[in-house]
C-alpha cells in the first residue's frame, strides 16, 4: 500500500510530498502553506470541470455513432457533406469561427518566434537522454554524415571499425559544399580552400589556387575564437541559424586538410519537448517523482549522469553558452548553448494515484494527472525566471515557461488548459500569461475548429503542432461505427491528411503566430534512416512549418541543412499575403469538405485480399507487441522498436493508437476474426521475443500467453479496443503496469 499524508482535502504519496516539500518549494521559495492551500482549491475547483469536459468527449462519440450506424460507408463531397456538417454542427462537435482569433502571446523567444529549426521529443524520465537533447543545440555535421547513412557507403566509402579517408573526404567534400550555399564567396568556393583568417574585421579565405577572397554578404560572418591570424573557429549564419566551422591542424581530420578545418558545428536542436507523456511509462508517484526532479534539475542547471562509453566513463552535464569575439576584434558574441526546453504535460484523460482527494459528494478519486502536471512542472519553472540574465545556464530569457499540452479535442479544452495554468500562476505568484502553451492539433474536433482553439488561449500561443499519428487514430476511432478503416497504407494519402496538414499553417499564419510561435510538423520515426530524411523532410520547412520533430540530435544535425535551404519565416511572409487574399469563408468551406472525409471504405468494397488482409495484420500486431512488452514489463515508454521488416522505429503510444485502432475496427466489421487475431498475436510474439533475444531483462511473451501482462495487455488493446476513450492506448496500459510494479 502507498504510504500517504493527509493536507487538507489530498492524501499526497509521501514519495512526492518529499519531493515537493523538500526540494522543489526550498528551490523556488514558494511558501509551503500558500502552495498546498493553492492546490488543494485548484482540485476542488477544476478536477469537475475536468470530468466534465471527459463527459463531453463521450456524449459526442455516442452521438457519432448514432450518426454512422444510421449512414454507414464514407461520405463525399455535395449532399451528404452538408448534411453530415449541419449534424457535426447541431452535436457542438463543430463550433462557430470566432471573429478575432489573432494571438497577442508576447514574451516569447526567438528560438519559437523568429527561428526556424529542428525540435527534439526526448522522454523526461531518462536523464541521459534530457541532457543530450538539452545539449543537441549545437551538433558535428562531419560526425552526423559520417557515421550515418547520409554518405553512401559504395565505392569503397564503407564507415568499417575504424577511419576510412575516403569516406572522409566524401564527409569533407559535403560540408565545403555547404558552406558554398550557406555562405558564399565573393569569388571561388570553399572546396579544398587552404585558409581562414580575420583581416580589419573580415574573413579571408585563401582558395585552393592560392588567391583570396571574402564572402559575398561579409554581415553572414559574426565571430571567430582563437587569433584574428590563426582563429579556432569561424562563425556564420545564415537565415537566423549559425554554422562554427572549426579549424585545428593538430587533430587527425586537421592535420589532412589544407585549411586545417577539422569540422563543421551545426546549430541544430533550437528547442527540445522533454516529456511527460507519449513517450514515458508513469503510472505512479514514483515514476512522476523521477520524472519532476529531472525537469528541476534541467531547469537548475545541476542535472548530470554518469556515462559510459568507449571503455570510459564520464560525467555528462548542460552546456554553457557560446562565446565568440567580434569580426572587429573588440567585444563579444554571446549564442545560447542548449535547446530551448518545453515540458509537454499529459492531456486532460488521464488521473494518477500519486494524489487522492475528497471529491464533493464525499467519494475519494485520483487526481487528474494533468492538473498535477500543470501544478508541479509550472511550479519548479520559477527557478529559471529567478535567475539573473548573467546566468549561464538559462532557459527562456524572456522570462516565460514552455508547456504543450497534447490531445486536447476542441475550444472548450484548450480553455480549460488556459484557465487551470492562469491558476497556478495566481497561487505560485507568477504574472499571468506567463505559461506558453504549445496546443497540439492531433486530434479531429481540435483541427475542424483550429482558429476558436488558438482564440481560447490567445495570450498563451507560442506553438501548434500537426501530429499525424495521434490525430490518424482519432479518426479511426471516431468513424470506428462507419465501416472498415482503409489500409495504413492507403490512408496517407487521404483527402483529410492533405487538407489537415495544410489548415494548420493557413490558420497558425491567418491568426497571427509568424513571428510568436512556432507551427510545427511531425516526427520522422525511422532513426537510422537519415539519407530517406534529407529526400523527405524538407518538406516540412516548404510547406511553412518552422519547427519538425526528429529522433535524436544526429537527426537535427542533419534536418537543420532543410532549414538553410529553405527561408521559412520569408516564405510565411509570402504565404500570409496568399491566404489573407482568399475569402476565409470560401476556405473554411473549401477546407472542412476535405477535412472531415474520414478513411473508410464502403463495406462492399473492403474487398482485399486474403494476404493484404494478413499482411496488415501481422504489421499491427508485430508493432503493438514490441512497443507493449518492453511499456508493461519494463517501463519503456518509447524506444527504438523493430517493425516487422527489422527497421528500427522511434515507437511511442500514438503509434500504438493506431495499430489498436485498427485492429478493433477491422474485426469489428468483420473484415477478419478473432480466431484470427489471435492466432496472428501468437505468432508475432514469437517474432518480438526473437528480436528482443540480446536483452536479459526481456520476459518471453510465446509459451507463456496466460501469465505474460505484456501478451495480455497487447490483446486488451485490440480486443477492447472500440471502447476505450477516444481510442487511447493510456488506461489499459496503466492498468497492466501497475499490476507489473505490484508484483
């Protein structure tokens, strides 16, 4: 039993009473009294308004499955559009525009603001992995380039065990070329150039024939460390974003070049999610504890982990800020040396056992986790607007706290977010408005009414984010009654994506967020894939999205060469006019036409093979079970998981959503059997057990069915699928670690 202490109406877990009282109120100096006092109302006042809200998402559902089974199959353009729109309109699913939805968020930084640049998501519970990704600002191309696929390795440029020099000069030869792009020259070009000095304040480039030159624009030259002569490094931007290109002969790289040039520092990572949700597994005050102190300690600048690597082990901790001298000689350049940290709270759904309260009619309920979150992580955030801006090692230098707050459906949500975080600022003594809110747009009813989202909390805005795999599962759960889901596949190609991720950059420009917040793209999520990346994810960045999430900080290395080719916040510029010329009543209709066709095939025309049918089965299970027994027997919310092909994926519970979702809908309409599922189950966990054969901790699901948790809860996911919230993954899964951490 958890051991717990009464204050006022909460029974809090010791483990986190502690942790509260002993180190993060000392820190911030909130008074003990005014902060329990303050949480004890906030719960009284708003965990109803919570329900409430979940109460909402029900009764909509039920009205949309009355709806689906009354107009089975998929709906089109003309007729049935309208009817189905006026239905969506009479249920409150969809919401009136509001007239003034432009954000007054102010106080925010530029790396949200004015930037354009690669984003992490890294989960909050692995300090190792907090602290790369705080520190991913700044990222070695050559190193990026070199050890991943991004080089090809024919024609004798294999990576091997050791230093291969062809493979190196590819490296080279890759990074000359960009600083050709980035920052050219005058004349000539900085391939196979033999030196880089400062001369009266600029740069000097001796070319491979021995002449000089200087760059084209000599404002994209800002700084050097080191002699004016003989400098260490060199410093560039351009479009917003810095290249250090580092010069020392006496490393193995330098000594061969003729410049010296021993590597290319990227800025990269110019802001970093550590997160509370998707990608963690915390069911109880233990798990949130861990998960607390690591956003105290980042914040603190005091976060360290001990790190082995290459036999030696050190002590990994954040880095300070860059310092460089100006071209003149005189004075400093000062960069800031980390990612700028969002936290990403949990979404309204969940309640956590880490505190109880009395509820009104006298009854004892867990507390919505979300309430707690926003307690606790906007609490231990005063350490850093407590700093002097002299401070080394500070997050937001405006003054303000990042937050994104996942899976909120509809206007009504995003309001309550903004009034419980208006809340803790008032008890904490914080000034209002100073939480930024990141609104992610994953799911249907929030991106069918993305402007009166932004409206609910439009001194809050600082980021939206299209999140394809979250808001794909929230489609198949919401048409789940309408008929068979089309193939994965086949849905990326949906009229409703297209219009989707193109609605979010109209409204995010059309509501004013250029130049005060960031409007972001998804995640690629196959790590070791990075040359498909370079092909793929500009992308991104043309379609006028300043921010993209990546899997790890090589990633953002790589991804922040798209933000060099593309001027995203001119081409916002240039998109603004585009949609402020079109009639917005035109394109709001022109928009939920295609926004609201959801991915579902007439049941006559569910007419797939027997193979297609298996081979999508055997792809959903084979992903739900590898991601399931490494969450419930272990604790890992996201990791590097095999798909059924062996390429490794970033796997977190939205793809997890719709493998589950998937499944429940296509034996719900009869496309396949459960004899079927199960059989498919038992046979890709074999597959998964042999894929986790290396690691000890692992737990083999095959053979063991009836008392693997993991094999069980994999099977929950499906099998009870349709009647899960919304169609989240979060309830069972917690349920199934809970009864892990018991035993």
């Amino acid at each position: 039993m958890t051991e717990r202490t009464a204050i006022h109406n909460l029974q809090v877990a010791n483990p986190l009473l502690s942790f509260i009282n002993d180190q993060m109120l000392p820190a911030t100096g909130v008074d003990k009294d005014v902060f329990w006092k303050g949480f004890n109302d906030i719960v009284a006042d708003l965990a109803p308004k919570n329900i409430a809200l979940l109460a909402e998402r029900d009764r909509i559902q039920t009205a949309m499955d009355e709806w689906h089974t009354a107009n089975p199959g998929p709906v089109g353009e003309g007729k049935a559009m309208k009817a189905y729109r006026k239905y969506l309109s009479q249920i409150g699913y969809l919401v009136p525009e509001p007239r003034n939805a432009q954000a007054t968020t102010a106080n925010v930084d530029a790396e949200l603001a004015k930037l354009a640049g690669p984003q992490l998501v890294v989960p909050i519970l692995n300090a190792r992995y907090a602290l790369n990704a705080a520190n991913a600002r700044w990222g070695s191309l050559y190193d990026a380039l070199y050890g991943t696929d991004a080089i090809s390795e024919a024609d004798g440029c294999e990576k091997g065990t050791g230093y291969n020099p062809k493979r190196g000069a590819k490296v080279i030869d890759y990074c000359r070329n960009v600083l050709d792009r980035t920052a050219p020259l005058k004349t000539g070009s900085h391939v196979g150039s033999k030196g880089y000095i400062v001369k009266a304040g600029k740069l000097v480039v001796t070319l491979a024939n021995g002449k000089n030159s200087t760059l084209a624009d000599a404002k994209q030259f800002v700084g050097y460390t080191g002699d004016a002569k003989a400098p260490a490094s060199v410093l560039f931007v351009h479009n917003g974003i810095h290249l250090d290109l580092q010069i020392n002969k006496s490393t193995p790289i330098g000594k061969t070049d003729p410049a010296g040039v021993s590597d290319l520092i990227a800025e990269s990572a110019l802001s970093t999610i550590l997160d509370l949700e998707d990608s963690v597994a915390a069911v109880d005050a233990d798990d949130k504890v861990l998960a607390y102190a690591n956003w105290l300690g980042i914040l603190q600048g005091t976060l360290s982990e001990e790190v082995q690597k290459g036999g030696k082990t050190f002590t990994r901790t954040m880095n300070g800020d860059r310092e460089y001298t100006k071209p003149a000689g005189k004075g400093t350049v000062k960069l800031h040396g980390r990612s700028l940290m969002f936290v990403r709270n949990v979404g309204h759904l969940m309640t956590n056992p880490a505190i109880l309260y009395k509820a009104a009619d006298g009854s004892t309920k867990e507390i919505p986790e979300g309430i707690l979150d926003a307690m606790v992580t906007v609490t231990c955030a005063l350490v850093d607007l407590q700093k002097k801006s002299s401070h080394p090692l500070r997050n937001s230098r405006t003054g303000s706290v990042y937050i994104v707050k996942p899976k909120m459906h509809g206007p009504a949500e995003v309001a309550f977010a903004d009034e419980l975080f208006g809340r803790v600022e008032k008890v904490i003594g914080m000034k209002p408005s100073t939480v930024k809110l990141g609104i992610m747009d994953e799911e249907r009813r929030t991106s069918a009414n993305l402007k009166a989202c932004i409206a609910a909390a439009k001194s809050r805005v600082a980021f939206i984010n299209t999140g394809f795999l979250d808001r794909t599962g929230d489609e198949m759960h919401t048409c789940m009654l309408a008929g068979p889901v089309m193939r994965k596949g086949d849905i990326k190609n949906s009229t409703w994506l297209g219009a989707y991720e193109k609605n979010n950059v109209n409204v995010g420009l059309a509501c004013g967020l250029r130049g005060r917040a960031q409007i972001g793209k998804g995640m690629w999520a196959m790590p070791d894939l990075m040359a498909d990346m370079l092909k793929a994810k500009i992308g991104h960045p043309l379609a006028g999205a300043n921010t993209a999430w990546v899997p790890s900080p090589t990633a953002a290395t790589l991804h922040a060469m798209h933000y060099h080719q593309v001027d995203v916040p001119a081409l916002q510029k240039q998109m603004e006019k585009a949609v402020a010329k079109q009639d917005p009543k035109q394109l709001r209709e022109d928009t939920l036409n295609a926004l609201l066709q959801f991915p579902v095939v007439a049941k006559d025309a569910a007419n797939w093979s027997a193979e297609d049918k298996q081979k999508e089965l055997d792809n959903n299970a084979q992903g739900i079970l590898g991601y399931v027994v490494r969450w419930v027997d272990q604790g890992v919310g996201c990791s590097k998981v095999p798909d059924i092909n062996g390429v490794g994926l970033m796997e977190d519970r939205a793809t997890l959503r719709i493998s589950s979702q998937h499944m429940a809908n296509w034996l719900h309409h009869g496309v396949v059997t459960e004899a079927q599922i199960k059989e498919t189950m038992e046979r890709m966990a074999a597959v998964v057990d042999g894929q986790n054969a290396g690691d000890p901790e692992y737990k083999k699901m095959s053979g063991n069915f009836a008392k693997s948790a993991a094999y069980q809860a994999a099977c929950d996911l499906v099998f009870k699928g349709k009647e899960q919230p919304s169609g989240y993954t979060e309830p069972l899964l917690h349920a199934w670690r809970l009864k892990v951490k018991a035993a």
